[in-house]
C-alpha cells in the first residue's frame, strides 16, 4: 500500500535505535524525507548514512540534542519549523517501586519522556496550526493502560501522555491537525530486553530468569512485537490513509493488556 508520505517529511526523536529507527526505516521506505533527533552523533550520522544509501535523493538529515532540556527542545522545533509529521519517541522510564524511585529520578525520566514530548509538541503544533496541516505521533507505552507498581514512573508518565494525546487530538483538527498516539506492549528491543532483566532481579534475584516472568510466558504469540510492525503502524497513522483518525491511543501488544491473571 503507497501511504502517500512521498515528498514530505518527519521529524522522529529517539531516532538511534529501536522503535525510533524503525520508524525511520519505514518512513524512508515510503519515500518521506527525514530529521533523525537522538543524543548519539555517530549512532544518527550511520543511521542517515545508511537511509540515502538505500533511497538515493531522499532529504535525510540530523538533530544532535538531549530533550530532556528546554533549550534544546525549543531549538529543534525552531530548526525544522517546516516538518509534516512529528514524531515523539525519545525517553525512556526507570523500572521500580515508589519507594525505590527517588524525586530526582522521577523528574529526570519524565523531562525527556513526558515534558519532552509536551514541550516539543507545543513548538511544531503552533507552526503546523499556522499552516493548517501537520501530524503528531506519540510512541507512549502500554504500562499506560496495565497499570504496574513496580514500573511506576512509567505507568504515570504514560497515562499523562495518553490524557495528552487525546485532548489534544480532539482539538487539533480545527487547526487542520491530527494528534495520535502508539501504545507498544514489549517490544524486542535492547530496552525490552533491560527492562525484563530488572523485573527478574527483583522478582527472582537473578536477571537470567526473565524468560520465567509470568509477563514473558504469557506473551501473544508467544512473543513480543517487533520494532518495525510499531513503525509501521505509526507511518500508517502519519498517513492521510488515517486522516479521520485523531484524539485517539492505538495499542500494540497483541491483546496483552486485555489479559487477566
């Protein structure tokens, strides 16, 4: 299927690795041109270099900058004010209890994954509502919905950001925008792969057991999703192949968080 997206471009955080790059990867695939944003200058120089090698003339360009900083927020809406399409995907939240989580750790995750996302959005949504047009894709997480204790931070910070991309998205189409967000459940990534490793540690008191966790076990399909199948989704939803969808979460997990037990 031709979503569409050719000629225009996407600005993508968290573009290095996982569910970013994949991201990255589908949207060059259907011919739309790139800002790839992440912390690491070499992981996004070898990530371009390997798009325009791949896609001969596709506009594929970089933002070095740590989003967990306003100046630095502000300065990559200000330097790509023209973008189609948005892309939040930067950040990710510490696993842990309340009481293992200190203040400083909850401010600091949520700067990059929630303030992140807010203050980036605020930036790119104005200068799309001046031109009447433009999508926000919001890569949350599922822990939004199955709340976890001992993931807390980010069960708090995701449910934010789902409240986020719903009020938002049932406003932004009088400015001719669509706001919608991406829930993934586990996905094989090396940050999946931290987080099931930590869950082991505590519930077992050895990371090597995480294959016994009853979240692991009872995975659909007997595994998690893969990184591109969440990019796919969201190329579909930056498309005009979406365009009366707005102010609304989609999850992807297979039907993990509708389990029981």
């Amino acid at each position: 299927m031709d979503l569409g997206l050719r000629g225009k471009r996407a600005l993508v955080t968290g573009a290095s690795k996982g569910i970013g790059r994949a991201t990255a990867e589908v949207l060059a695939g259907e011919g739309c041109g790139l800002v790839l944003a992440a912390r690491g200058r070499e992981t996004l120089e070898a990530l371009a270099a390997s798009l325009r090698a791949a896609h001969p003339g596709l506009p594929v360009d970089i933002h070095v900058c740590d989003l967990s900083r306003t100046a630095e927020q502000d300065a990559l809406c200000a330097a790509w004010p023209d973008v189609d399409i948005l892309v939040n995907n930067a950040g990710a939240n510490p696993p842990g209890t309340l009481d293992a989580i200190d203040d400083a750790t909850w401010r600091a995750a949520w700067e990059l994954k929630v303030f992140g996302f807010i203050n980036v959005t605020r930036g790119l949504h104005a200068r799309m509502a001046a031109r009447g047009r433009g999508v926000i894709v919001n890569i949350i997480g599922a822990a939004g919905e199955r709340m976890n204790a001992g993931y807390i931070v980010g069960s708090t910070g995701n449910a934010a950001l789902m409240a986020f991309s719903r009020a938002l998205g049932a406003a932004a189409p009088d400015r001719g925008i669509r706001v919608v967000g991406i829930n993934p459940g586990l996905v094989a990534t090396d940050r999946a792969q931290m987080l099931v490793r930590r869950w082991a540690e505590a519930e077992f008191g050895d990371p090597e057991r995480w294959a016994e966790l009853p979240q692991v076990r009872a995975l659909p399909f007997g595994r998690m999703a893969e990184a591109r199948e969440v990019g796919e989704l969201a190329a579909f939803l930056a498309s005009d192949r979406a365009g009366y969808i707005s102010g609304t979460v989609v999850t992807i997990d297979g039907g993990a968080v509708n389990r029981h037990g």
